[in-house]
C-alpha cells in the first residue's frame, strides 16, 4: 500500500497472549465487515494499513493478514477466518493434558526441565501454509519483534528492512515460530540466513519480552523511515495533527481479579516465579506491563500533540480463570474468548489509568462504535490516495 499521496500514516498493531489472540481476532473481524461495507467485498485490512505490527500471537495474525496467496494476490486469510483458525489449531497447538495427581507430577517436571509444549506442530502448521514465502512479499509493510537470546537484544524483522537487505528477509515461517517462542511454553528457535557474502545466524524467543505491545516501535519505524527519506513515508509528519492514525489492539488480562499478592511472591524462589498453580507468574508480570507502559507512552503522545482522537486502542482488562491464561486451549475456553471478543465491541472505548491500572471509560462511545468511525477513517484516507494516483 503505498503512501506517497495520502494525509496519514496508517498502523494497525497487535499484542501477543497466546491463546487470546481469540480477542483481536473478533475485532479484527468486526473491522474488516465494515470496511467492506464500503468499499466491497474485496477489501481485505492489508489495503488500509501502511504497517501492521504484531508480536508473538499477534506476530502470527500480521503474518495471516499480509502473506500472498500466490495465485489470488490476496492475502492468505480474510479477518473473518482468523478466529476459527485459532478454533482448529490452538488445541494443537497447546495440547491439554488430562489433569490427575500423577499427571500433575510429571508435568511439573516436565515444565521444570524443558518447555510445556515441544513446538512441533506450530512448525510445521507455519511451514505448510507459508512454504518460502519471505518478509519482502508481505503485501503491506509489516513489524515482528522477536528477541535474540544469544546477543541479549531485540530483533525487529521489518518489510523495510528485508527489502533492501537479504540477511534480514527471513522466511515468514521462521519469524512466526520465533515470535511466538514464549519462555518456559515454546523451545527457542534459531535459523540463518545468507547473502553473497555473509552468514547470520538468528538465535530467537518470543518478542513479547522486548515489546508484547508493538505499538511504539511500530511508531519509530516510521520515524526512522521518514528520517532516511523512505518515499513511503515522506508526505507525513508525525508532530502535526493528521500524521498518524493507529489501532492498537490488545489480547486481555486479568486487572480486576487480583493473581499475585506480596505476601505470597515474599515467600517465592526461582522456581515459584517460573511456576505456580499452572502459571508463570515472571512472565504474566513483564508481559501486562509492557503492554501498558507503551499505551501509556503512545496516548501520552499523541495526546501532547492535540490529536489523541488519532490513537485507537482496545483492551479487555477483566479476564478471569482460565480466560486469563496464554494456553489453556479447552473447547470452553476457547468459546469463551470468542465470547469475550463479542462482548468487548459492545463496551465502552476505555483508557488505562496507571495510577489504578484499571481501563476507565471514556465516555459513551462503545468500540464497536469506535471502530465503525475508524473504518471510515481509512476508508477515506484509502481513496484520498487512489484519486491522486
């Protein structure tokens, strides 16, 4: 989707959780209908976003929503499939074990001395739909954060940056599993990479520890685009009002049912902060809050440049049991993500308060409202763009 014409830059981003990717499926559905409302059944979301971002989970939606259908030109999957995706595969993919004492024992060992599942059918599940198909054949610029356990830093797999530079156009499939290598769930997963001249080695975990909410770097590759001159992103300023108009969408957590206390975690060692009662407390704990420290950071942003109505983003903060959890993949709970997706459209546009880390409504608006404006939005900013060409 080119960009040489239009007002704004458009960025769709999504957080990683595991199972709950259900949730942003739902919405992202939900948009999706709209924007064929009124363009046509055609449209598919990689038309209208200039970058869409996702990481882990949400790092997998990216991919299904921008990798070729060789033969059709369109996306792999349309909004719509993504949910039933999760549906058929995530009981695959975190296969549940039957829970008696013996079985507890043995998984406890077995989650104390390797990952909780071997990965095998995830790699093999993005192997088959993906192929070969490589980052530079996105059919929107996209962003998947992962991270590099042997060099300690991020790795940032970009469309940009595959485009221009072999050793970072990975294969899709391989991005996939990296991202989504969550510690103590998923094996890490390394591959290389060549050109005429070089090799490079990827030794890669999930990017949830360095960026669960992609929004913020989503929004400095921009920056960083428009500093080298990228023609994509030259017409845009990002300090004026139309700039940018992003959609964050998140994967849930559990604010309103407490899960951890201090009394309790003062009493924890290295294995209770890995493991307890079946979850992983460290992991819970960086992952909500990066995702809310970028929210914060973004909405502060845009709010100081008087165009807070330009950042959208949707959160359901009052999962409870096992709806909270990034792998429990039972038939009841997959249904009732897709319950809890259905329900969160009907809620009230809500914005975190970092004092009390509870979303607080913004007014009336409901987001499903909130979305069908959104839709609009790039809507008209898609055919701002097709007049001038």
């Amino acid at each position: 989707m080119g960009t040489s014409k239009g007002n704004m830059v458009t960025i769709l981003s999504i957080d990683g959780g595991g199972i709950r990717g259900i949730i942003p499926a739902v919405l992202l559905a939900f948009l999706e209908s709209k924007l064929q409302e009124l363009d046509g059944p055609d449209a598919r979301i990689a038309d209208y976003f200039d970058i869409i971002a996702g990481t882990s989970t949400g790092g997998l939606m990216t991919t299904m929503l921008t990798a070729p259908n060789k033969e059709t030109k369109k996306p792999l999957y349309e909004a719509k499939d993504i949910k039933n995706f999760y549906l058929e595969h995530g009981p695959k993919i975190f296969p549940q074990k039957r829970n008696n004492f013996m079985n507890s024992v043995i998984n406890f060992v077995g989650e104390v001395l390797g990952p909780k599942y071997d990965g095998k059918y995830l790699r093999s599940l993005t192997n088959q739909l993906l192929g070969d198909l490589t980052l530079k054949e996105t059919l929107t610029d996209v962003i998947i954060p992962t991270f590099d356990i042997k060099l300690l830093q991020p790795i940032i797999f970009s469309t940009d940056d595959a485009k221009v530079n072999a050793l970072k156009n990975a294969r899709l499939a391989d991005i996939c599993v990296s991202t989504s290598a969550a510690p103590t769930y998923l094996p890490a997963h390394s591959f290389t990479l060549k050109d005429d001249q070089t090799t490079r080695s990827f030794d890669l975990i999930d990017g949830g520890v360095a960026a669960n909410n992609p929004t913020q770097v989503a929004i400095s590759h921009v920056r960083r685009e428009i500093l080298q001159e990228n023609s994509n992103f030259t017409h845009a300023s990002v300090t004026e009002r139309n700039g940018m108009l992003v959609l964050s969408l998140g994967t849930g957590m559990a604010k309103l049912e407490p899960k951890y206390s201090a009394s309790k975690a003062s009493k924890w060692g290295l294995i209770s902060w890995i493991f307890d009662n079946g979850t992983t407390p460290i992991i819970d704990i960086f992952m909500d809050a990066c995702s809310d420290m970028v929210d914060y950071h973004v909405s502060t942003l845009f709010q100081s440049l008087h165009c807070d109505g330009y950042y959208l983003r949707i959160q359901e903060d009052s999962l409870t049991g096992d709806a909270s959890s990034v792998d429990i993949a039972t038939a009841e709970n997959l249904q009732s993500l897709v319950e809890i997706g259905t329900k969160l459209l009907k809620k009230a546009e809500s914005r975190v308060n970092l004092e009390t880390g509870i979303f607080e409504s913004m007014g009336e608006r409901t987001n499903e409202a909130a979305l069908i404006d959104f839709a609009d939005r790039l809507s008209k900013e898609r055919k701002l763009r097709q007049d001038s060409t």
